[in-house]
C-alpha cells in the first residue's frame, strides 16, 4: 500500500483524580496518571472512543482534528475551532 496523505489530529486524555477507584486493575497495571493516559492513547479508536464512553471509568477523550485538516474535510470543524 503506498501512503498519499498524512493528516494529523489531537488527542488529549484527561483522568480523574480519583481513578485508582474508579478504573479496573490501574493499581495492578499503572503506577502514574501519566502512565495510564499514555496506554489510553496508544488504543484510542476515533469510531468507538467518545468523549464520555469511559467518564465512568475515570477516564475521557477528547478528539480533534488540526486546524489544517478542518480546512479542507473535517466534519468536526466546529469543534476543534472552538
């Protein structure tokens, strides 16, 4: 497969504080918020990952996609301008 086009967009992962309590298995797996968020970026899937899925958890996403690629197909231009 030859590649045409790379588009770049921000993820940003916040996590609660009290998330020890609120997130399966985070002492067993994690040792830092950092830690966590990094593995949570590393699974993130645009189709299945929104904003409040995983509030519950201790956990959200935020998805955007850059101001460049708004310009030109971005269905969330609203959002990510704000």
């Amino acid at each position: 497969m030859t590649m045409t086009k790379a588009m770049q967009f921000i993820v940003t992962v916040e996590v609660a504080e009290n998330v020890a309590e609120l997130y399966p298995n985070y002492g067993i797996n994690y040792d830092t918020p950092e830690e966590f968020a990094e593995a949570l970026v590393s699974r993130f899937d645009p189709d299945h990952s929104t904003t409040d899925t995983f509030k519950e958890w201790g956990f959200r996403y935020k998805y955007q996609p850059t101001a460049a690629l708004c310009e030109h197909i971005c269905v969330h231009c609203e959002e990510a301008i704000d």
